[in-house]
C-alpha cells in the first residue's frame, strides 16, 4: 500500500565511463541546431533545475533566487503545446542577438487544464535540455515566487 503512487525518475541522461585502458571513442561531430546537447541535473528529485556542462551550481543557485534579474519575459500562455519549442528557439536567438543573459519564460502552473496538471510546465525541461533550443540554454531553474514561482522558469542564455 505504501509504494502503490510511486513512479520512476527522470536522473538525465545516462553516463557511460569507458574501461581502464580502452581508448575513448571520439565524439560525432557538430551538426549545427540538431546537437543534442548533454544537461546536468544536480538534484535528481528536480527536473526543472539543471546546467549545461561546465557550469557551476553556484549559478544555478543564483537563477533559482532570481539573480540576475530577467531582461525578457515569453508568456506561453495560449500557445499551443507543438508551437512552443519553434517559439522558444526564435526567441531565444532574438534575446541572444541583442546580448541578453536571462529571461523568464511564463508557462503557468497548469490550474485551468482539464487535467489539471500543467501540461507546459511538465515538457519545459525537455525543450530546454534537448533539440535546438538547448543549443541557446546554459542554465534554467524555476523561478522564485516573486517571479512566479511554479509558473515560470527562469533561463540563463549562452552568450553570443
């Protein structure tokens, strides 16, 4: 009765280290937007908080209290589910080209769905982490409550 509502979790992409002495296979080259790109998930309980490699959670924990301060906002709100990695995409490279660092995508918490699940803010890691959209994605994290909180997920964009 106890373990009845458990489900699996999401830990990110598997890691796979090669034996002592077995030479590294070398990585397939850049293929321009469509490089998947790898994302790290510091707490495995929380995917709406991870980094691209290399980035320290020092500024995920930053992102997480709103620092620093979101210079775009992309509200999603009436944007259906297929549209909304295009949209990111555009968006994102918009904010890149003008030298913006973070921007806080509205999704909502998903209160009014039928379902009553938010059903953009459960696909958002998965836009932000994988296809092109991640090729323009450092960080994300939900946003503080001031900013939203559930509602909304802060993004640190690459630099140019």
């Amino acid at each position: 009765e106890l373990l009845s509502d458990v489900r699996p979790i999401d830990d990110g992409p598997e890691r796979l280290r090669p034996a002592r002495g077995q030479p590294v296979a070398p990585r397939p080259a850049a293929q321009g937007k469509s490089q998947q790109h790898a994302f790290r998930w510091p707490d495995p309980f929380d995917r709406h908080r991870a980094t691209a490699p290399g980035v320290s959670d020092a500024v995920l924990l930053r992102l997480t209290r709103g620092d620093p301060v979101p210079e775009e906002r992309i509200d999603l709100h009436g944007v259906r589910r297929e549209g909304v990695a295009m949209l990111l995409d555009r968006r994102f490279a918009s904010a890149r080209s003008r030298g913006l660092r973070c921007v806080l995508v509205i999704h909502g918490r998903g209160a009014r769905s039928a379902s009553g699940e938010g059903v953009l803010r459960e696909r958002m890691p998965d836009w932000l982490s994988r296809g092109p959209v991640a090729a323009h994605v450092l960080a994300f994290a939900s946003a503080p409550e001031r900013l939203g909180g559930a509602g909304a997920t802060l993004v640190r964009l690459r630099r140019r």
